[in-house]
C-alpha cells in the first residue's frame, strides 16, 4: 500500500461548533500526518471552482453558500491509503447514514452541514491538494 495524500476541509459548521480541535486530534489518533494546515474564509470564487465537479447539481448553490458561511480549516494529510482511510474516518456523506463513531456521525447534522471533507480518488486528491496548498511537492 502506497503512503498517499488527500485533502481534508473542517467545514463552517464544525468550526463555528467549535469541533475543529476534536476533529483534528481524531485525525493525529488514526495516524495520519498533517503535512499543510491553514484556517481560512474561503470566497465564493474559491468555493466554487473547489465544487466545479457539482456545478450541475441541484444542491450546488446551496453548499457554495455553505463553504463560505464561516472559517474552514483545509489540510493536506498524509498516511498509507490516506484516500480511502479519511474517507472511512469522515464516514457517509448523509451524518444519519454514517457508521457509529465516525466524524460525520459525531459531529454532522445534516446531508449539508457535515462537518469535513475528503478527496475521492488520486485524480482528486492531486488537484485538491494543489488548489490549497501549491507549495507542496
Ligand atoms: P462527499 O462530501 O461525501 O464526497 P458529495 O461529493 O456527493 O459528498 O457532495 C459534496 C458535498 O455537498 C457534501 O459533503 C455535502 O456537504 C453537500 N451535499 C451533498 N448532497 C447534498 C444534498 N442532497 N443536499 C445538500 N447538500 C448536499
Ligand atoms: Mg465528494
């Protein structure tokens, strides 16, 4: 198994529910090294060039508005399959969905309002890591 990269996002919420430093301390827990970390107030433009693959969607406009809503905390993390195993920290996409003592179960509440985000595949995680932070080689 490869050591890999991929991006994670403390969204508004969990910022503004003061669940940032539980979520990170989850991460360092499970092993991953956090290799770039910065709070930032994403702008619209930023948020919907990061969401560019949902443009189409129904509930696009909606979770743009979201992103910028308040402070995220973006994050590159590296681990062996770092993809697949922050994805299955993060859990289910809807927080009622999401298996027991996982980050969305814990701290999501609702499809929208769910807490993180992570990079889907290596194609993904390359252009997402890149977006945030273009100093990383
Ligand atoms: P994931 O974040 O699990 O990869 P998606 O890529 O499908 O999920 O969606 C991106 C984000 O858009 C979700 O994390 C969530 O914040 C929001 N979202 C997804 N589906 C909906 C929906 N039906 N209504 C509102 N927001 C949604
Ligand atoms: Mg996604």
């Amino acid at each position: 198994m490869a050591i890999e990269r991929t991006l994670a996002i403390i969204k508004p919420d969990a910022t503004r529910a003061k669940n940032a430093g539980k979520i990170i301390d989850m991460i360092e827990a499970h092993g991953f090294t956090i290799v770039g970390m910065k709070k930032m107030q994403l702008t619209r433009e930023q948020a919907e060039q990061f969401y560019a693959v949902h443009k189409a969607r129904p509930f696009f406009g909606e979770l743009t508005e979201f992103m910028v809503s308040g402070p995220v905390i973006v994050m590159a993390l590296e681990k062996e399959n770092a993809i697949a195993q922050w994805r299955k920290l993060m859990g289910e996409t809807n927080p009622a969905n999401a298996a027991t003592g996982t980050i969305r179960k814990l701290f999501g509440t609702s499809i929208g309002d769910n807490a993180v985000h992570g990079s889907d595949s290596p194609e993904t995680a390359k252009f997402e890591v890149s977006f945030f932070f273009p100093e990383l080689k």
